[in-house]
C-alpha cells in the first residue's frame, strides 16, 4: 500500500516540476515577469503539498482499514 502512495507522491512532484519548468520558460521568453514566476512557483507548491497531504490521509485510512481487517 505505501508503494502506491509514494508513487502518487512522485506524480504529483513530477507534475510540480513540469509546471515550474513552464513557468521558468515563459518568464524567460518575457510572458510573464519575476514577481509572476514567483507567485506562480508558490501557488504550484502550495497545491503540491495540499495534494501530498491528501495522499498521507488516504494511505493512513486505508493502512488503518487493512490492519483492523475491514
């Protein structure tokens, strides 16, 4: 069980990076400014860690159902 929860953790850190990436490569090409990559980086970890969280009571409620045998 801790196995598919890591692998969702590592999903949501590659999708994490991706978005930085993109983000990095817009305020290079000028679309966006530095401040905007800045806000933009913060909101991207903002909903990794709410998503990585998630992922921690799922697995923690799941691991609790299969212990106790329900």
């Amino acid at each position: 069980m801790s196995k598919y929860a890591e692998e969702a953790k590592v999903a949501i850190r590659n999708v994490r990076r991706d978005s930085n990436e993109r983000y990095k490569k817009m305020e290079k090409d000028s679309q966006i400014s530095e401040d905007d990559l800045k806000k933009y980086a913060k909101e991207v970890q903002d909903v990794t860690d709410e998503f990585i969280v998630k992922v921690d009571e799922v697995f923690k409620v799941k691991e609790k159902e299969i212990l106790e045998g329900n």
